[in-house]
C-alpha cells in the first residue's frame, strides 16, 4: 500500500509538471513572446504569489504560474474535479477558484494594497461578485455575437476588462492627458492591455443603433481604445435592442441605454469618446467649445481630443481606480460627483449658478471639464436665462431654468448640437417627475458662445414669447 501510495504522489506532481509546461506551450503560442514575465502579474520580482494564502506554495517563484492555476490534486490532493460549485475548487482553466474569486483573494486591501473586494461590493457598481455560472471564460466568448453578454447570461467579471497575462507592471501610468498626441486620450492604459472589444462596422443613427460590430480578438493586441471593451456589454453587440433604449434597470436606477449610439459619429453633438470632435462627421462648425470654456487639461486643444469612458465614470475611492463601485450615482468620477441633482436632491438650475447655491460649485459634475462661470457667464443663453422662470409642461408655479429644462439627462451624445434635448425625445433622456415634462425646447440652432438670438430656439409655448417663432433650420 505504501507503494502504490509513493507512485501516487509522484503521478500527481508529474501530472503538475506536465500541466506546467502544457501551460508555458500554450502561452508561448497565443501571447506575444514573453509576455507574460513582462506583466504585473508575472514579474519575477513583484508579481504574483500565493504563498501568504497557503504556505504551501512558497517554494514557487513569484510571478509563477501556479500561483493561480493548478490541476486538481496538484498540491493538497484532495481538490474536487473541476466545476462543480462555485467553492468547490479549480474552474474550467485550472484556477484554485471561481470566477472573481480568484482576483479577490489577493485584491483585497491586505495582501495587494488595491482594495477590490470593497470597491466591487459599492452602492453603484459593476455587478462583478453578484452572479455566479454566467461567465464562461473570456476568449470562448468572443465568436458569437454578444450572447455571452446579454439576457440571463448577463454579467461582467475581472477579466472581461482586464487580461491578466498581460495587464502593466506596477507603478506603470494608468492614464493621463495625451499632451503630445491628444487624438489617443482614449488608448487603453496599460491596466486594460490585450483585453478584446468590439468596434461597430456601421455608424448608427439616433434611435437606431449600429447593429454590427467587428471583434478585436488579435491576441496580445486586443482592443486598441477604451470604449471598444465597454461596448462589449454597452451596445446592440449585446443589448440587442432596437432603438438603443432597453428595459433593464441599472443600478442609478436609469434605463441602460445604447451608448454606441449615443457616441456615433453620426450625431451632431457628442463628448469626444472615439473620435475629436473636428472629426465628428454628423456635427458642423463650431464642432468644439472654446477654450475659454473647458478646465485643464480639456482647454488644449478642443477639438482635437478624446477622452476615456472613465474620465466621467470611476471609483470614489483614490486605489483602486477605474469604474468598478462607487458610492455616488453613475459612478460619476472628479471632486463634483452630482447630476442632474445636488446631494440635496435639488435640481441644478442657472440660477444656483449665478447665486451660487445649491452646492452647485462643489457638486455640479460638468463642472470637472466646463467653466460655465467665473463671475461672467460662458454663454449669452445661459446669461439670458438666469434670472427668468418657466412652468414645466404638465406642472405648475415658476421654477428656474434647470440645465435639464435644454440638456439631455444623459449627456454621452445627442441628435442636436451642444447636447440639447426636445421636449418630444424619450426617457431617460428628457427628464420626468410623473407626469410632469421639465425638457422645453422643439428646435434649436446652434451659434457661437456669445452670439445665440431668440430665434435660435424654439418652443410653441406662449410662456416662451422670445422663442415662440418658429423660424426653421433647427437640428
């Protein structure tokens, strides 16, 4: 007995052995040549080890890759067969455990200073430790059309954004303002490196979004730009939705909508996402605001920029960064993390501004990027409009010009420049409280910053006086 039970051992570390090597081939063929040692995750010297989770792997490098892959039996002996619960054991990869798991023993603010476990488990977040059994494995997910990303299969994990072979070393950037080269703001960081995405075949139009998408698989190489991992789940690639406004709830409590559409090239005003601003095909001159208008660094170069989806969207936590869990609605990113209303629940109004109340300095979001004041308004249309009142369609008494009375309640791209909303579009985009309408204007024309007349909008409404001639060539 003794033998057999010697010969046993020595099969099940041989077994490890040969898993190893079948590894080293494997990653050797689908990766760029030594990748892997050149991540953060297999650097010799600072990578990844799982030795003070289990002594017994100690005697592995770091870096190495059993650190987070084992063939069952590999060290105790006694792991199940693969996959038959989410603590049972190894997945179908060899991993020591489930799906995030895996990331969060390691991420969780002791052992790697990143405290993910927190961050994923935030009032407003990626659904990250919220499913189980949804995901399969990244790469097998490619290849069919988004189905792994929608319906009951719904779910976002660590490494649908992030590629652990492959993710930077520490103390590598993770993304600053492009000063050179601002057209690449929106080059994935090296936090986000050969990780696939899509990129849509054919531009969509409002309320008709792209319904195609081409897959950037390469290994090694993956997606190139930030949004092409993030349209995975935020498009028709997985949405499957007609006019690019579904019925699933997110965690804000907003429609999620369809935000290849709501950033197509096609539109004549969107935040400069996946191409500068001068290169949006559907916008006309002025593309860009000035730069008298923008914060640093967004007042070099307008025009000629892009920018990240998480320059807006974040943790409120300082480590670990990227949209992972926040605390504040939409993942909203900056020292002002409040739209369309103050923490007071208060909506901002033009009036806040120019009597600086409402919290509005200090909350108001846009104002991260935009100077809408400092003392003198940016725009002669908000300076005309600080002071007056209207009553909201379906409402009563005078409320103030609120910034969603014009702009859109989702302010990733619109049908009309300058992110103005019509009265007529649908939620989540006009803003409602039951049955009151707050979204006024039916047309609107854009001008320069100080040259905006009274018929360059346009409202039926006989409280409107200044706006009430229609006199065409509206967006």
């Amino acid at each position: 007995m003794a033998v057999v039970s010697v010969i046993s051992i020595r099969i099940k570390y041989l077994a490890f052995i040969v898993f190893i090597l079948l590894l080293s081939i494997f990653t050797s063929k689908y990766s760029e040549s030594g990748n892997y040692t050149n991540s953060q995750h297999g650097d010799p010297t600072s990578g990844v080890t799982r030795s003070s989770i289990d002594s017994r792997y100690s005697g592995f490098s770091r870096g190495n890759c059993a650190h987070c892959h084992e063939p069952h039996a590999s060290i105790g002996g006694s792991e199940p067969e693969p996959n038959t619960g989410v603590a049972a054991g190894p997945d179908k990869v060899l991993l020591f455990s489930e799906e995030e798991d895996v990331c969060l023993s390691c991420h969780n603010g002791v052992i790697v200073p990143r405290d993910m476990r927190t961050v994923v488990n935030k009032t407003y977040r990626h659904p990250i430790t919220d499913y189980s059994g949804r995901h399969t494995l990244s790469k097998n997910e490619y290849g069919q059309n988004g189905a792994p990303f929608r319906g009951t299969n719904r779910h976002a994990e660590c490494v649908d954004c992030h590629e652990p072979h492959y993710i930077g070393k520490p103390g590598t950037a993770y993304h600053s303002y492009n000063t050179t080269s601002p057209a690449n703001n929106n080059l994935v960081s090296n936090l986000l490196k050969g990780v696939w995405g899509v990129e849509p075949t054919t531009e969509g139009t409002w309320l008709s979004p792209p319904t195609t998408f081409t897959e950037l698989t390469t290994p090694g190489v993956g997606a190139s730009k930030e949004y092409q991992i993030c349209f995975k789940c935020h498009s028709y690639y997985a949405l499957q939705d007609s006019d690019g406004i579904t019925s699933i709830i997110g965690p804000s409590g907003q429609y999620i909508t369809d935000q290849s559409m709501e950033f197509s090239k096609n539109l004549k005003s969107v935040h400069p996402v996946r191409v500068p601003l001068n290169n949006q095909t559907g916008s006309y001159a002025p593309k860009a605001l000035t730069a008298s208008q923008l914060r640093s660094p967004w007042n070099s170069a307008p025009g000629s920029q892009t920018m990240w989806c998480s320059d807006c969207h974040n943790s409120d936590a300082s480590s670990p960064v990227g949209p992972h869990g926040s605390n504040y609605k939409f993942m909203l990113n900056g020292t002002r993390k409040y739209w369309p209303a103050s923490s007071r629940g208060v909506l901002f109004s033009l009036n806040n501004v120019r009597n600086n109340e409402n919290n509005w300095s200090t909350e108001l979001f846009c104002v991260n990027c935009h100077i809408l004041y400092d003392g003198n308004w940016k725009n002669n249309a908000h300076s005309n409009h600080d002071s007056r009142t209207y009553t909201p369609d379906g409402g009563s008494g005078s409320h103030p010009y609120y910034c969603i009375t014009c702009h859109s309640v989702i302010p990733h791209g619109s049908p009309r420049s300058r992110l103005i909303v019509y009265r007529t579009d649908p939620q989540p985009y006009v803003y409602v409280n039951g049955t009151v309408i707050y979204a006024m204007l039916y047309g609107f024309k854009k001008a320069s910053p100080t040259s905006y007349q009274g018929t360059n909008c346009y409202t039926p409404s006989s409280q409107c006086y200044r706006h009430n001639t229609n006199a065409g060539g509206y967006d």
